[in-house]
C-alpha cells in the first residue's frame, strides 16, 4: 500500500531467510492487484541459484545472491529503475 501511494519507481526486498519464494511473489501480486504493475521489484538475500528462474518468473526484474558488490546493486538500480515524470 504504501509503494502504491507513494508512487514508487521501483521496490526492494531484502530476505535473510531463505524464504523468498513467498514474499516477493506475494508483493507482485499485492502491487498488480493495486494497477501499479510498472513498479521494479527487486531484491536479494540468501537465494539459492535454483530459485533464481522460478523468481524470475514471477516477475522480480532484479535477484542479488550472496557475494553481490554494493556497487553491482547500485549500477542495476540505475540502469533499472527509471523515474517516471
């Protein structure tokens, strides 16, 4: 709710806890349901490389494993999330 009424180019998520498979689906569906489906979700944590297709899949455009340089994330969000007029 709060991305949706603040108007947000882009989300991240960050999970330490290996479960990822459900709250990065659940926040693209909560935001398509919301009609902002041009909003980036992206995140990482403790993401098996298995997992990365099936989060692909469901629409995360950005998944960061373990190892991931700051700056590698910073080049991806700038390349990534365009700010909209």
């Amino acid at each position: 709710n709060a991305a949706v009424q603040e108007d947000v180019d882009g989300v991240g998520l960050s999970i330490m806890s290996g479960a990822h498979n459900t709250p990065f689906p659940a926040v693209i569906d909560a935001l398509n349901a919301k009609g902002a489906t041009d909003v980036v979700v992206f995140g990482g944590g403790i993401i098996p490389d298995g997992d990365l297709d099936t989060l692909r899949k469901a629409g995360v455009k950005g998944v960061f494993t373990p190892g991931t340089t700051l700056e590698a994330i910073i080049d991806w969000v700038k390349t990534n999330i365009i700010a909209r007029a």
